[in-house]
C-alpha cells in the first residue's frame, strides 16, 4: 500500500487567525479528488518569531471566537 503523496493532496481553502503567541490555520483538502475535509492547526511562535506546528489541543474563548467564522467560510469548500 503506498503511503501518503503531498503531490495528490489539493488545498481548497485555507485562513489564519493570529494571536500574541501562536496563529490557528483552518483549510480544507482534498486528497487525490477525493471528499474535501476539514483541517484545523495550531503554529506557535519560538523565541526567533517563527512559527513551529504544535498540536491544536484545547481553544481559549478568545481563539474559538476567532475561529468560528473561518470554520462557517471554509463550508463553502466542503
């Protein structure tokens, strides 16, 4: 079975919200023309100021406020 193919994964949308120490990313894919799916990502800045991939874990009132309308947006993608 052949593994993942970064070349057949097509994104159809994809928005950041940023905030004092990190910036969450929603996007939308689609994998080899496949049902385009839902991403949410979390970078967090380093002390150089550049942005490193993290879990995205658990959302401050403050990100969930951010991110909501992205998430209504990126449905037209879906």
């Amino acid at each position: 079975m052949p593994g993942f193919d970064k070349s057949l994964d097509k994104e159809l949308y994809s928005e950041s919200a940023e905030f004092e120490r990190c910036r969450i990313n929603v996007a939308v894919f689609a994998y080899n023309e496949g049902t385009p799916k839902l991403q949410i990502t979390r970078e967090n800045k380093n002390a150089s100021g550049e942005y490193t991939f993290t879990k995205l874990g658990r959302m401050t009132k403050e990100e969930v406020e951010a991110v909501l309308p992205l998430i209504e947006k990126s449905k037209e993608k879906l």
